[in-house]
C-alpha cells in the first residue's frame, strides 16, 4: 500500500487505462474487483451512455473506478464531470487538454483527479493546480500519443523528480517485470491499455486479440505524423495499410481526423472490420501471448514483480557489483 493506492482507495498499484468509447462496464468492473483501478473511457459518448455504463460498473463492484475523459475529444466534457460527481466516482482522469480549470470543482466534490500527461511542464503544472496524481505516458503507448515523443523510460524518473504527487507510469508496460521497473523509476504504479485489450473480459472483437497476438516487437506504426497527429496502432490491419499510404500521398489534416474518428475505431476494434476500422495499440504488443481473465493477468503480475524484485537481492550486497 503506497500513496498512489491510499489515495484511490486500491490495494494493487495498477490503473486500466481508459479506452474511449470501448471500455465498458465488464472490464472496469473486472479491474476494480482484483483491487487495481478499472476506468471507463467516455471518447465521444454521450452523456446518457456513460451513465448507463456507470450504473452497470456499479452493479458490478463496490471497489473504486474512475472515468476518463479525454478533454480535446469529448463534446460533453462538463456534463461527463458533473455525471463522475453525482455517482460519487472516486477519480477522473482527465487527458488530451489542460485539466486545471476543472481541478477546483472536482476538489470541492471530493473526486480525486488523475492528469495524464506527456511532459514534465504539463505534470508540474497539473500537480500545482491540485491533481492527485500523475500518470506520464510515454511515445510507446496505444493510441492517441503526443508529438514530443518521448519514450516511458526516458519521462518517468524526470516527472517522479519534478512534482510532489504520485507518478503512474504508462506505455509498454504489461508485465510485473514492467511494473517493477517503472518502481524503480520512481513511480508508484502503473497505467496499462494495450495489455487488456488482450483480456477475456475487454469488449474487444476476436480479429483484433488475435491480431495483437500475432504482433511482435516491430508490429506497430505510427499513424499521421505528416498532419501533426500521432496515432500508434497495430500494423497488421488493411486500414492502416492503406492510411499509410493515404499519407504518403498527401493526407489532409481534415481527412485523417475523419478517417480516424471514433466511428473507425469502434469499427476496427469492437466489429472485427479491418477495411474501415484501425487497432490502437502499444509497442509492448509483441509480449503478449495469451488471453487471460483479468482476475489471472493481475494475479500473474503481482507475483511476477515480486519475483524481478527478489532477483536483484544479490546487487544489494556490497561484494556483487554489476
Ligand atoms: C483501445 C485503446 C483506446 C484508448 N483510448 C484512450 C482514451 O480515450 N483516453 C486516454 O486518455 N487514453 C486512451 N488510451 C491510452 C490508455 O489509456 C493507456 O494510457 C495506454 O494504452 C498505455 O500504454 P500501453 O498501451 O503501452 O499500455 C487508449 C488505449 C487503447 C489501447
């Protein structure tokens, strides 16, 4: 039990990064029941869909979970916190824009607000304005990634060492040895997307697990570098082939935005269709083999990490030096 976990009132210091639009009430609730943190994703959701979703959690667990919103896609922002609010969710997580004009409110409400962020200037000034804690997603994350590119390993000592609030790490991390490596960083948790899409729980179609599977370290691209945009997804998928060659040719801004809106995504990742729909996915893809229930992956993290921790007794030992 370190701060990050008395805080969002869990026992196991992992975060289920949310997945807008995707991630539904059977995945959070699986999540929070092992005593991590399972997050809904709003994406563009409507407001009635999210309190639909909140309900169902609900129904399925009594642990905390949280609510992401990601504040430059989201239409409904505002609402969506006042929805976190009145169900009395223990956090939010709020990323894609700056979180601290709504920091005051969720104070007041007594909602904990986690900052997902991807630079040290946008941390500090999170953790000034109040947020509780600091999720730092580096460049190999699934998804929607920021245009500075810096990598988990590089990031995380340097935010642990910058703000006074607790550090959870994101991007390519799916394993215990992960999670102990991002301790040592100086974090005190961890965020995790692409290692439960591959869950027996996530609402994911069966296309795009077994894709995942396939994937291997070189299995992912980034989409709309050319338009200022950085999207990682796998790379075996007919959409994103024909994306990238969309971009060679000359993308509009406007276009890639249309092409990779949430209607592609939904189509990609929950309808199995590869012609119009895209995989978000991380660079931590090519260590994932199996399909576990999320109850068996944390389980298997858990013990992993105290496993790593206990092998590197010996370089404790003055006379043993690396
Ligand atoms: C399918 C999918 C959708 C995602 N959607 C969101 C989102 O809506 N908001 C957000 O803040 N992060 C989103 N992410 C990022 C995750 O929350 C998480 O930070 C990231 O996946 C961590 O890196 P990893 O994929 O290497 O584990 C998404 C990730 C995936 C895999």
């Amino acid at each position: 039990m370190n701060e990050l976990c008395r805080i969002l009132g869990i026992q196991v210091p992992i975060l289920q990064g949310g997945m807008g639009n995707i991630s539904n009430a059977a995945l959070t609730a699986a999540v929070s029941e092992e005593g991590a943190l399972g997050t809904i994703g709003a994406g563009t959701m409507t407001p009635e869909e999210v309190e639909k979703i909140i309900l169902e959690t609900k129904e399925r667990t009594e642990n905390p979970f949280a609510l992401n919103i990601a504040l430059a896609v989201s239409p409904f922002s505002k609402e969506l916190m006042q929805l976190a609010v009145k169900h009395g969710l223990k956090a939010v997580s709020l990323s894609a824009g700056n979180p601290a004009p709504f920091i005051p409110y969720f104070k007041e409400n007594g909602v904990k607000v986690i900052t997902v962020t991807a630079a040290v200037k946008h941390a500090v000034k999170a953790a000034e304005g109040g947020s509780d804690i600091i999720v730092g997603e580096g460049y190999e994350a699934a998804g929607l990634n920021s245009p500075l590119e810096t990598t988990t390993l590089a990031l995380i000592p340097q935010l642990a060492d910058a703000v006074n609030v607790p550090v959870a790490a994101a991007g390519g991390i799916a394993d215990g040895r992960g999670l102990a490596a991002m301790l040592a960083l100086g974090a005190q948790g961890v965020q995790m997307g692409t290692r439960f899409i591959a869950t027996k729980e996530a609402p994911f179609s069966e296309l795009y697990k077994e894709r995942l599977l396939l994937s291997d370290d070189t299995g992912t691209a980034v989409i709309g570098r050319s338009v200022g945009r950085i999207r990682r997804v796998l790379k075996n998928n007919a959409y994103t082939a024909q994306l990238l060659q969309q971009e060679k040719a000359g993308l509009s801004l406007d276009e890639f935005t249309n092409r990779t809106d949430e209607k592609h995504h939904i189509l990609g990742a929950v309808e199995g269709n590869e012609q119009e729909g895209y995989w978000n996915s991380g660079q931590i893809a090519g260590l994932i083999h199996h399909i576990p229930t999320v109850a068996e992956l944390i389980h298997s993290i858990k013990l992993e990490m105290t496993e790593t921790i206990g092998r590197l007794e010996p370089y404790m030992k003055k006379e043993v030096q690396p």
